[in-house]
C-alpha cells in the first residue's frame, strides 16, 4: 500500500499518553507540516503556539476545568499541546485550522507519537482567565483557538480496528 494513504488509514486518536518527551527536531517537524496545509485564499493568518512544558500545560487545563466544570481535565497528560489559533475575522479561520491540525495528526503519526484533536477552547477563547492564558503565551488579541493538538507517545496500544462506517457513493 502506498505509505501515505497507509498513514491516513491508521492514524488513531490517543487518550493517554505517557511522559516521554517528543525530540525538539521532530515536533518541528509536526509544526512544519502544519504551516504547509491549505488555507482559504492562501492567507495563512494562522498561529501555532506549542507548549511542552508541563506546568502550563497543566494550568491550562486547570482554567479549562474551572470555566467549563470538567473536574478533573487534563488534556490526557501530554507531553506537548498546539493551540492553533487564527484571526477571528478571516472568513476560513476553523476550516484553515482543521486543515492544519490533519497535517500535525498525520506528521505526528508518521513518526511514532500520537496525537488528539482539542475542542474546549473553541467557544471560550475570551472568557477573562482563558484569554489572560492565552496572552501570557503571545496568541494574538485578534485570534481564537479553533482547536488544540494534544502530542505525546501513547500509554498503550492504539485500537487498530478497520473503520466500517460512513457513506462512500461514486456516481458515473
């Protein structure tokens, strides 16, 4: 099978993950791969901030719990998240990110970490205590956080299963 396609039809979303650190070269790799996904009118008014240090990881997730009352929340433990974030005002802002986010998921996969799509922020970005996070980390005033790369290697084994659902028509 042709190796990309092989990568696509096996990349898993992964909930645990262990506490090795992902190598500096490869996450900027992933961060690379990002910043080469399409976006609307090719005006990549897109951000990518990564976080690997644990502590803000963590304080993050503490904001997230407080704000959203999800006791307990800690984006899985990994060793890196990506808050991707774009210019509110850009008429493809989600749809640039989630195009970027696919690129990280897949770069992520082809080297052996595993990854998981984010949601929390995507409707608080501007709640006070999110926000005052998101400026101490350099996102832009103008920006959401459309959504959040959660990198790491995983605790165990990725369920492999063959996906047998959704529509596939082909009309000649």
């Amino acid at each position: 099978m042709n190796p990309v396609i092989e990568n696509i039809l096996t990349r898993r979303s992964v909930r645990a993950f262990n506490e090795k650190q992902i190598p500096r070269d490869e996450l900027e790799q992933i961060l690379k791969a990002a910043i080469y996904a399409p976006s609307g009118m090719n005006r990549q008014t897109w951000q990518f901030t990564a976080i690997t240090n644990h502590e803000k990881i963590q304080a993050l997730a503490k904001i997230i719990e407080k704000v959203l009352d999800r006791k307990g929340y800690n984006f899985y433990n990994p060793a890196v998240i990506v808050l991707t974030s774009n210019d509110r005002e850009s008429c493809w802002a989600k749809e640039d990110n989630a195009c970027a986010l696919e690129n990280m998921f897949l770069a992520a996969h082809s080297l052996g970490i595993g990854s998981v799509w984010i949601n929390q922020l995507q409707n608080i970005s501007n709640e006070p205590e999110v926000r005052a996070f998101l400026r101490e980390v350099g996102i832009p005033e103008n920006h959401e956080v459309f959504g959040i790369a959660a990198l790491g290697y995983a605790e165990k084994a990725v369920n492999q299963d063959i996906r047998k659902t959704g529509i596939i028509k082909i009309i000649e």
